[in-house]
C-alpha cells in the first residue's frame, strides 16, 4: 500500500503499478519516497527495475509453487477415488448376452464399440493413417481397431457385422479408419450415421487446411461402395439396441446458434441407459463451443462419462460436471495430457474415477444386471 499524505487516502497499487500509464503521476509524486525506501532498505544496491524483477519473480515462483501443491492435491484425491473401483484383466468369453462399452486405445482419438446382447455398433473409427493434417507419414488406428473389431464383435469366421456405425463429426480423428473398415470384406456396417460437413458451423481451416470435407466424402463413397445405408438422418429419439437404450444429442443438421464455433459444435453425444446405470460419451463436446451449455439441460446424471475432446482445453467445465456427477471418467488419451483444469473440475467437482485409454490399454466398462458397472482393461494386450 502507498498512503497519500495529504488526502489521507489509501491506494493499492498492483505489481504492473510501475509500467501502467494510468498510475504515472503516482510515479512521479512517490519517486523520492520510492528511491528513499530503495536506499534504506538495500544500502543503495537496488534500482527500481531490480525491484521490479525480484518481486516479479517471487510472484512466479509462488504460482508456480502453488499449482504444483494443486497438482499434487488433484493426484491424491484422482488417486483415492480410482481405489473405490476393481479394474480388472479383459475377457472376451461371453455366451452373447453382454452388455458393455469397449473404449479402444487409439492414442489421443476416439474409438468405441457398443455390445449388447449379440449386438454390436461402433462410434467413431479413431485415426486413420493417412490424416491430411500430418506431413509426414505415420501410423495411424486402422490396424488395432480392425484387429480388435474381430476380436471382440467377429463370429467363428472372424466376420463382424454392425448394426450401425456413427461419425459423430467429421474430423480425422475420429472418422478417419472408417474408410479402411468399411474396405475390410470381413466388416459389414448396415447403417452408417454422419452428418455432412457445413460450412456455416466448421472454420475455414477446417474444410481448406484439415480436409473434412475430402475425409467426408471419402468414408461415404466407401461405404456406399460396400452397400451400405448412409444417411445424415441420425434417430433423435431414444431407441433399443439389445438391452441398452440409446439416444443421440445433437443431431439438427443446422443450428443458427453454432454457426462459426468449427466443426466440433457438429459432435453428436451419445447417452448409453441400461436398468438405473448410464453413461454419456461426449465425443468433441465442450464449452468452448456452447455446445456443452445448449445440451446441458437435455441430459442427467450418469455414472460413466467419456470426457469429450479427449480432455483437451474447453472440456469439462464446472457446471457440466456438476449437473452429470459422473463417478467414472474414461478420458481417450494419457492421463499426462489432460489439460489441468479439467482434470480438477472432474476430481474436485464431480469427484469422478479418471481411467485413461492409452495408460489402461484400452477400457470396457460392463453393466451387469445387478445395476452395477465392472470396469476391465488391457483390452488390447
């Protein structure tokens, strides 16, 4: 604090006191008393750009100091809940009647595979190998996620067939193996839900830079090429699938409201209901967009939660977490890249179990008829 003598007023001044503007006369009137506590206080030694410095390093070193105690707060309590669930090694003997959620390790991308009763239907596909926004070459999803479709959805011949397959929105990392599934012989997808790229909603660099229109029109010709139905008309009402009820959000071809917020505004969410238990899959959901806030009051608490946009910044805000106090969390990525706040928000808030994909190798959450939720991993070892 400077105490202005003739006023007798106080004025707080902030660290950015000494370069604002606003406060330059303060400067000049407190200039003596400034350099008279500078001489006092360090015998002549320290200028008032050294002061400046050294305060603004023990600012740093205390935010800093700070968001590591949180961190390792976050940890501990992350820690603490993910000990009240049993994970156990995958199995895949079923006599055809299990009901569960396969959450694919694709690294930072989505893959999910819906079971139920015999039934099988796939959200997203993960990254395919050829992402136009990738230079250089690299190996994408497609092997592992085929690889994994036969093995977990294929009969006695290794033959998959899926119900429906989804894309919830038209960026690579999460449509682009369709194109390789839907070439697979031994893959057949009776019905392929995707809603066409708009260009009203999607960024420019999006469609021009990221190629979503050439990823959309792509993965369509496939799958027609296969014989099967496409169609932009994603069900908006609940509707059984084996013994899970499902129902889509989000599937308005054009809503005015997200127009410009890019092509994650597209994402269609997915809420999975079987007896009392639920879980919501979030696909690119986030705040950052609205999308998040104009689904909010459609949905419910639930007991699982696939945290959209892979964790990533604008995921997961308070009051999402807040309204759907997920008890498990299933993040598609590392636990080591998920952005900090959202790792807070959903240990702090929704006091939420956070497994990720990548660490678990793969995830599958199983709702018993018991109303219970058994969680497995290793599911690609």
């Amino acid at each position: 604090y400077v105490y202005d003598i003739t006023k007798k007023r106080r004025i707080q001044l902030n660290s950015a006191l000494f370069g604002a503007s606003a406060y330059g006369h303060l400067l000049k009137k407190y200039d003596i008393l400034l350099k008279a506590f500078l001489f006092l206080r360090f015998g002549g030694n320290m200028t008032r750009d050294k002061l400046i410095k050294k305060i603004a390093t023990w600012i740093m070193m205390a935010i800093m100091l700070s968001v590591f105690l949180l961190d390792i707060i976050c940890v501990a309590m992350c820690n603490r809940y993910q000990n009240k669930f049993e994970i156990t090694p995958a199995q895949f003997s079923s006599d055809g009647t299990a009901d569960r959620i396969h959450f694919l390790n694709t690294y930072n991308s989505d893959a999910i595979l819906i079971e139920s009763n015999g039934k099988f239907a796939l959200i997203d596909s993960g990254e395919g190998d050829r992402n136009p926004r990738r230079k250089l070459s690299y190996n994408g999803s497609e092997e592992a996620v085929i690889k994994y479709l036969k093995k977990a959805a294929g009969d006695a011949e290794g033959k998959v067939t899926l119900e429906f397959a989804l894309g919830t929105h038209n960026h690579y990392d999460h449509v682009g193996t369709f194109e390789a599934i839907a070439n697979d012989p031994d893959i057949t997808v009776k019905t392929f839900y995707i809603k066409p790229v708009n260009r009203e909603i999607a960024h420019e660099y999006e469609y021009n830079g990221w190629g979503i229109e050439t990823t959309y029109a792509d993965t369509v010709k496939a799958f027609q090429n296969r014989g099967t139905v496409v169609t932009s008309e994603i069900p908006s009402e609940p509707f059984k699938f084996g013994d899970f009820t499902l129902t889509f959000y989000n599937t308005t071809l054009d809503d005015a409201r997200l127009h410009g917020q890019g092509e994650n505004a597209e994402s269609v969410g997915t809420m999975v209901e079987k007896g009392k238990k639920s879980a919501f899959l979030a696909a690119d959901i986030t705040r950052t967009t609205g999308l998040e806030g104009l689904l909010l009051p459609q949905l419910h608490k639930v007991d699982l939660l696939k945290v959209g946009h892979h964790g990533y910044y604008g995921s997961t805000s308070w009051k999402f977490a807040k309204e759907l106090s997920p008890k498990i969390a299933i993040i598609t990525n590392r636990l080591g890249k998920i952005y900090p706040d959202v790792k807070w928000t959903l240990t702090m808030k929704s006091h939420s179990a956070i497994f990720a994909t990548v660490d678990e190798n793969g995830i599958i959450a199983e709702f018993t008829d018991n109303d219970e939720i058994k969680l497995s991993n290793h599911a690609q070892d």
